[in-house]
C-alpha cells in the first residue's frame, strides 16, 4: 500500500535494476567485471585536513597494470629519496 503508485513504482523499479544487474565495471577501463573485482586500486589524497580514500574496483588487466605502476613510481622515490 503506498500513498503514491508511481513512486512506488519507481523505487521498486530501481532497487530491482541494481539487485538483477550488480555488476561492477573496471574502473580505469569500464569493463564489467564478472564477479568479484580481480583488485582494488586505492586513491588516497588529502585537501586540507582531510584524507580521502577511494578504492575502485579493478578488472584483472588494470589491478596488474595499475599494481606494477605504483611498485615502480615508489621504487624510483625511493632512489631519489
Ligand atoms: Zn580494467
């Protein structure tokens, strides 16, 4: 029993839509991914006082690709440190 059938409706609709399809879609290349994400990247940045962290998921590919990039941009840190 709902006061508004349309909106009813479209609460059903949208909940349905998320539940039947939830699937999640690499975040760097925007394929879906079936299953469980292969990784996560994590961004983390900070503005002011705050620490944000963001962790997309990654198709197999890009958590590779993504994995080793990070590996090297802080061994080369490292070597300048
Ligand atoms: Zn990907």
């Amino acid at each position: 029993m709902s006061i508004d059938p349309i909106a009813d409706v479209a609460l059903r609709a949208s909940t349905t839509v998320a539940e039947e399809t939830g699937v999640l879609h690499c975040d760097a290349c925007n394929e879906p991914i079936e299953g469980e994400p292969a990784g996560s990247g994590l961004y983390v940045w900070t503005r002011g006082d705050e620490v944000r962290y963001e962790e997309p998921p990654l198709c197999m590919c890009c958590a590779t690709a993504i994995g080793v990039t990070a590996l090297a941009a802080w061994s080369v840190e490292e070597e300048e440190g």
